[in-house]
C-alpha cells in the first residue's frame, strides 16, 4: 500500500494505491493526523481511484478520521472508488456517512 497526502486550498487530499489493510493502516492514520494538525485543513478527501483491497482497518482510518473533521466543522468525501471496494464501503455503511464521487474533480468542486 502506498499513499500520497497533499494539500489543496483547505482540502487535504489522501491518494490511497494498492491494499489498505491492517499493516499500513496505522502508518496512513499517523500521518494523515499529523497532516490535519500541521497543514490546518478543514475538509478531507479520500481518493481512492487506485485502490485494489480494503479491510476492516482500512475502513477504521477512513471513519476516523471523517470524525475528527467533522468535529471541527468539516466534512470529508471519498472519490474514484471502484465498484469492488465500493461494494465494501456501502456493507459497511460509510455511504451514508460521507457521500461517493466519480472523481476527485467533482469531489474538490462539492468540498471547496
């Protein structure tokens, strides 16, 4: 698994490749908290275009982390999710908490 985070306006943008599963999960958590804190962003977008595998702890970082900005008043949102992994987020219920778009550039026009 792999992951790249960048910040767009007040937006911090987490590209997720490969499988997220247990072993990078607590990586990808660390650093997308420390990034939240020391970049100052307000809304999270979980791009995950590149995404072949996902597991409970996957899920746990995602949820996660759309609570804690949502406590701050932001919203989170996840884009380019393939119908595999989609099928997983939508049994799990994250559907209905964060809302799924086709791509980051209709993601970032909602968030923006």
């Amino acid at each position: 698994m792999g992951y790249e985070i960048r910040k767009e306006g007040n937006i911090l943008i987490v590209k997720v490749y490969g499988e997220f599963d247990l072993h990078a999960a607590d990586y990808a958590r660390r650093d997308i908290d420390s990034q939240i804190r020391a970049q100052g962003v307000k809304h999270l977008l979980f791009d995950l275009g590149s995404l072949t595998f996902i597991d409970s702890s996957g899920l746990g970082v995602i949820l996660g982390r759309y609570r804690k900005v949502s406590e701050s008043g932001g919203r989170a949102a996840i884009s380019g999710t393939p119908p595999n992994i989609k099928k997983v987020m939508e049994i799990s219920g994250l559907n209905r908490l964060m809302p799924f778009f086709v791509d980051r550039a209709s993601a970032m026009l909602e968030l923006g």
